[in-house]
C-alpha cells in the first residue's frame, strides 16, 4: 500500500475530509502534527506529500521554525519528483520553494465560499481535466502568491485572487482554497470584517455542488500516487 506524510501546520488544520479521502482510494495516511512540536523526517521515504493549510508565510521561520523542514521535505518532493499536493500555505510553499513569490496580506482577504475560475490549462491537467468551469471552495487567507514559479501551469483563479491553483513540473499540485474542510470550520475561524453566520449558510449551501468536485480531485491525485 502506498503511504503518503501529511504535515499539519495549525490546530484546526488537519486533513479533514481530503485525507479520509485518499484512505478511500487505496492510501494509506501518516500525519504529522510539526505544529505541535513533531519531529518532520529529515528524507521523504514516503510515496507522496500533502501539506496543509497555516496562518504563516512559507518563510516565517521565526514564528513556526518547523517551516524549515517542512521547506526541505518540499524541495525533495519536487527533486525527486514524488506527488505533492499543498493546500492553503501548501500551495503557497510549493510556489515559493519552486521560484515564485508569495506577499503578505496581498489583494483582498477571501473568507468562506468562493467561486473558483478553472483556466484552459486545466484541461490538460491530471487532476483537474474536465471539471466545471467554476466550482465553490472554500478559502481562508489574506497571504497569496503573486508571481508564479517559471515554468509553472496555470490552472485556476478566483475574482479576488488570481492564482488559486498551480501545478510545477508533473506531480506538484498547489491550491489556495480548502478542500479538505467542511462548513462547519467556517464557523472556527476569526474574520474580521465577515459575519461567520453568513458564510457559513453560503457554504452549507455550496457544499453538494463542490463536494463531489473535490472528492474526484482526490481520487485523481490518489491515481497519481499509485502509478508513481
């Protein structure tokens, strides 16, 4: 059976439905709590990486200094051209370590339920090939990227964010939305500015139309795993 290390990066992070997921599909899951103080593996011997969401950029090591192994384990994934899937600060990461840029509190924050655009490069994208053109997801930021990695595909945008997904080289994905969470985390997180109850009804009433959206995007990445 293939195994994949899930690197949580927050409290309330943790791969949700995403990883239940993959365990679904064939997988089996290993998830470390770096946050919590867990010891990140200096290699990746795993078959695949899925790195999750955190309220940190990719480099702010002085308030999350696990941020450097998790730095390393994604340099390694990219090198050795192992499936790595980044959500959130994952995707973030991805596109940094691979030669973007990520800005702090860039553009305007996006909290709740949102329209994601998929852009014509995903039609030839493994996992995301085929979908509708705009899905809801749910998102939680304010950091963002702002210049992709050379040579990176562009695959999908939003109104206020325009990179909401890329992929780097064949087997690196990088998302900015959530599609590991369900309504309910809306209601965990604190956005100044949003009425939690508000998103939160929007999202319960988005979730049968991107659920099976993402459940497919997992199946998909897991397909990935087990032909790496």
């Amino acid at each position: 059976m293939r195994d994949v290390l899930i690197v949580q990066n927050s409290t309330t992070g943790g791969p949700g439905r995403f990883g239940a997921w993959l365990e679904e599909y064939g997988l089996r899951t290993d998830v470390v709590a770096a946050h919590e103080g867990v010891a990140l593996p200096e290699r990746l011997e795993h078959d695949a990486l899925i790195m999750l969401g955190g309220g940190y950029l990719p480099g702010e090591d002085e308030r999350a200094p696990w941020l450097a192994g998790v730095r390393s384990l994604t340099a390694q994934a990219l090198a050795d051209g192992t499936p790595y899937f980044g959500i959130c600060l994952g995707g973030q990461l991805l596109a940094q370590v691979a030669g973007g840029e990520v800005t702090g509190n860039s553009g305007e924050p996006e909290n709740g339920s949102t329209p994601i655009t998929f852009l014509p490069e995903a039609d030839k994208d493994p996992l995301f090939h085929g979908l509708p053109e705009v899905v809801p997801a749910i998102e939680h930021h304010k950091d963002a990227i702002t210049a992709l990695p050379p040579g990176a595909a562009w695959l999908a945008r939003s109104e206020r964010c325009p990179y909401q997904a890329l992929r780097v080289g064949e087997r690196a994905w990088g998302v900015q939305f959530h599609p590991e969470v369900l309504p309910e985390r809306v209601l965990q997180w604190q956005v100044d500015g949003f009425d939690p109850g508000e998103l939160h009804a929007r999202a319960v009433a988005d979730e049968p139309v991107s659920t099976p959206v993402w459940r497919e995007v997992a199946a998909r990445f897991a397909a990935v795993v087990q032909e790496a």
